[in-house]
C-alpha cells in the first residue's frame, strides 16, 4: 500500500490555478461623490426680474411714473443726492441700529438665560415680558420723547426694545427645551453647574438663540425707522420722511432700496456666524 500524500502535495492538489485574465471579474472603479454645483446665484433672479418687469412696465406706460419710479429713475435719485450725502445717511443709520441692537442682545442675553434656568424667574418677568412685546414700537416714542428728549438716547432705547424681545424669547425658549435626558447625562458623569451650562446647556440652546438674534437683528432695522421719526436730521429714515413731505416717490424708493440692502448684508453676516458656531451639527441642510 502506498504511504499517504504528504500535506505539501496535498495542498497544491487542492489549490486550483487562477482563472485566465479573459475570466476575471474587471475591478469596480470606486464611486466618488459628484460634486454639489452652488446654487446661491438663484436669490437673484427674483429682484432682478422685478426690477426688469418694473422698469418695461413704466416704460410702457402702464404704472405711472410720479407713484412708482422705474429703477433706472433711483440711480438718478442716488447720483443727485451724491455719494458723500448717501454714505452719510448709511452710516448714521447703520450705528445707530448697531449701538441699539447690541444694548438690546446684550441684556436679552442675561435676563433670557436666567428666566431659561430659574423657573421662578420665569413665572415672575415672562407674563409681563409678552404684554410689552405686544406694543407697536409708534406707541413707545411719545413716551421716549417725554422720558429721554429728542438726541440720541431715545432712539438707540427704541431700537433695543425691537431687538430685545425676539433675543429674549430665543434665548429663554432654547434653553427651557433642552433635552432633559443629556442633562441627566451630564449630572451622572458629575458635570458642574459651570460645566454643564458649558458643554451641554449652551451648545443645545445655540441654535435656538442664533435664530433669536437674527430675528432681533430684523426688528432693530424696522424700529430704527420709527425711531428716527424722532427729531432726526440724517438717516435712511429721515429720508423716508422727507420724500413722503416733499412728495417724492423716487426719494422713499430709494430709501426702502438702501434699507433691503443693508438688512440683508447684515443678516448674511450674522448667516454666517451662525454656520460657524453650529459647523459641528450633522442636518438636513449640510447634506442638501
């Protein structure tokens, strides 16, 4: 009897060659993600055909001009009054909702975290705090005239009334609706207070509060318009006031112009802080 087959001529009797190159499965290539195309450019389009559908329709005759300008009618406006006269209607305008919006944020942040935290605090200031914010921001400058005369106070105090409530309301509500389970969490690991308002409280409640501070960001441009209808000599809002005395359409366009404009600048500012605090989120929106 023949001795049995060492395990060497085992294997190679069990190992079958490799199949031909004409038989072999050709390599999937690795799938990359297409890259996404920005679509921002598409905000354009709409101010851009109202302004084209505008200006045809004035040209034709169909709106008259001396009640809506046509577009081109506003660069006249802007070369008349002059670039120094227009820069300096911005930036008056421009510090004053500065000056309010960061007096207004800066104590909705504090009286907000504290009604946010302190559930007495919240049954004693937050009724109250809903009735005044009911008040149309006209009815405050009769008072803030009485109180505070016609210079500057006044004004800086009527645009930090606009941007103090939506900051509050963001801030309170952002921080009643932190998840109560993260802040068992943090309690068991042994979290100090200091601590869990660092790293569990405030990252919860950031979202909520930026949307907050855009919101009042909004307002303190609206109320800056009131708020120059106190005794004011420059300003986007005198000039509101000025071209509705004098009749002058293409004047109050020209104004509302300005004021979508720097509104708008202002709140990407603000768009993009956002996204830089919040960069560690995981949403719909980074992955659209």
């Amino acid at each position: 009897m023949s001795p049995p087959p060492s395990v060497g001529t085992l294997d190679a009797d069990v190992t079958s060659p490799p199949p031909p190159a004409s038989v072999r499965r050709p390599a999937v290539p690795a799938v990359r993600p297409r890259a996404r195309r920005s679509t921002a450019w598409l905000g354009l389009l709409p101010p851009l055909a109202l302004l084209l559908g505008l200006e045809f329709a004035v040209r034709q005759g169909w709106v008259p001009r001396h009640l809506l300008p046509a577009p081109s009618d506003l660069v006249q406006t802007f070369v008349q009054l002059g670039q120094a006269t227009v820069t300096q209607h911005v930036l008056v305008s421009s510090l004053r909702v500065l000056a309010g919006f960061l007096l207004g944020t800066l104590l909705a942040l504090l009286v907000g975290a504290a009604v946010g935290l302190r559930k007495p605090l919240e049954d004693l200031l937050d009724p109250s705090f809903q009735a005044l914010r009911a008040i149309p921001s006209l009815a405050w400058v009769p008072l803030l005239l009485l109180w505070l005369g016609i210079d500057e106070a006044p004004k800086i105090v009527l645009i930090a009334i606009g941007a103090f409530f939506p900051v509050y309301l963001g801030v309170s509500s952002g921080l009643r609706d932190v998840d109560r389970k993260l802040v068992e969490v943090a309690r068991m690991a042994g979290l100090s207070p200091l601590a869990l308002t660092r790293r569990v409280l405030l990252p919860a409640a950031m979202p909520a509060v930026m949307t907050g501070i855009r919101q009042g960001l909004s307002l303190a441009w609206m109320f800056m318009v009131a708020a120059e209808l106190i005794a004011a000599t420059q300003g986007l809002g005198y000039l509101l006031t000025d071209g509705r005395e004098t009749g002058r359409a293409d004047l109050v366009l020209s104004a509302i112009v300005l004021l979508a404009v720097l509104g708008k600048l202002s709140d990407s500012l603000l768009q993009r802080w956002e996204r830089h605090l919040l960069r560690w989120r995981d949403t719909f929106q980074s992955h659209r």
